[in-house]
C-alpha cells in the first residue's frame, strides 16, 4: 500500500477525516505508531508550507487510533530560526497521539562534530538473511521488507537491529520515510523477557542528524537497545543508520512490556 495513500487526508486543514489505508498499517487495535507519527508530521509540514527541515520530535502515544480521526495542527512559537509546531490526532472524542515539532533553519556551524562510525559494521542489507513477517503484525507485512543486522538471535544482550525498507519507497522523501520506519522494531527488552508478551511504545523522541540523508536502494539500518528494562517498562535508546553507516537519527523510546 502506498504511503501517499495513507497521508492523503493529511491536508494541513483541521477537522475530521478518513484515513483510508488505516487498515494496511495497523498494529492490534491501533494504527502502527510510525505511520500515526508520519501522519501527525504531514499535516503540520501541509498546515505550514514555509517550515525549515525537520529537527527533532517528541511524540506521545497516548491511546489507540482507527480510520476516523480529528487532525490538529498549530504552531506554538515562531522564533528567527526554530519554528515549534503541535500536531495532534484525535480519536474517539479524546486525544491520540500529540507530537511537539521542532523545526529549524540552517545557520553557521560554531561546533562540528559527526557521530561515530558504526564500528562492527553487520554488512549490506543484500548481504543479509530476510525477516520473516507472515505472523508479525499486517503493517509489517504490507509494507516493509526486514532483513537481519546482526548475528545473534533468541535471548541474550537486550539489542535489536535490522534492516528496513519500504516496499513503494521511490516516491517517499527520506525525513518522511526514517519517521515511517523508526519505531518499525521491536524494543531490544524483548529479548530479555521471560515469556512471550504483548508490547506497546508509549512515547519516541527522537533528533535529526541529518536533514537530507541518503541512502542505497531504500534500505535503512535501525537499532533498539534496551538501557533499562524492569517494572513492566523498558528504556530503550534508539538509532537509524544509512547504507554507508552513517548515523541520521537518534532517539530514545519508552516501552510498556505486558505479561
């Protein structure tokens, strides 16, 4: 299913709508939280034409979202330089998801500092084994290819990696994209859980490192590390790397871990 389906309602006018592939990204009950975020980003970027590049976001996920929803978008303060957006789904007569949207302009750097090389590089996305999906959830298998980035798998060190890519993702621009596929693994925590569990992001925060990335045929390199995992929640730190390992977004995530 096409990512321009799923934003097509997404107009930058607030009021009710349909989402109309709501059912080809679904995640359980609620709308995978990837493309809820994507949505909440879209309708800002349509609500406010002129906004510089996209650098960080937090968003909450704050209870589950279906096929009719009331979009909201509002620009909170517009300084020199950063332009601070909220951007809000509600579903059901309450509140969904929100997303606090930091926008900016690029200025003269004062500090340079490029992140670190990914040190024990796991190779190519053609190089690895594919991720079986058939019993994931159907936003995965509609959507996405997953292909394994690391050796290791069943219990062990709390981290999850993989390649991603979207099935249609010529015509899906790369900010618009690392949104889409940046809450697409699960927590590292569930390879430290006992038994078999339901899990659920709370919340993403994530920064932008590079506002115009690129990468070799589609395919995104994306990490889950679980800092902390105790009392039914995980932390989890969270990074997404390009073809060449470059690392183009940063972030951190809490996780629910039922059962």
């Amino acid at each position: 299913m096409s990512v321009a389906s799923l934003i097509a309602n997404a107009t930058g006018q607030s009021g009710p709508t349909t989402l109309s592939s709501a059912d080809e990204w679904m995640q359980g009950r609620t709308l995978y939280g990837g493309a809820s975020a994507l949505i909440a980003y879209t309708q800002a970027q349509r609500a406010f034409t002129d906004l510089p590049p996209l650098r960080a976001a937090q968003i909450g996920f704050v209870a589950p979202i279906g096929d009719s929803v009331e979009l909201h978008a509002e620009i909170v303060r517009q300084g020199r330089n950063v332009t601070q957006v909220r951007s809000e789904i509600h579903c059901n007569g309450g509140l969904a998801l929100t997303a606090f949207l930091l926008f900016g302009t690029e200025r003269v750097a004062n500090a340079v500092h490029q992140p670190d090389r990914f040190e024990r590089w796991p190779g190519s996305a053609d190089e690895s084994d594919t991720v079986s999906v058939d019993k994931g959830p159907s936003f995965l298998r509609n959507n996405i290819e997953i292909r394994r980035g690391q050796e290791t798998t069943g219990k062990g060190k709390p981290t999850v990696r993989r390649w991603f890519r979207l099935k249609e993702h010529a015509d899906v621009d790369p900010i618009s994209t690392m949104i889409l596929l940046g809450d697409a693994n699960p927590p590292g925590a569930m390879r430290a859980m006992q038994r078999q569990g339901p899990i659920s992001s709370i919340n993403w925060s994530f920064n932008v490192l590079d506002p115009a990335p690129t990468t070799q045929d589609g395919w995104w390199l994306s990490e889950n590390s679980s800092e902390h995992a105790d009392h039914g929640y995980s932390s989890e730190r969270l990074s997404m790397w390009d073809s060449d390992g470059r690392k183009v977004m940063s972030g951190l995530q809490s996780v629910a871990i039922f059962g």
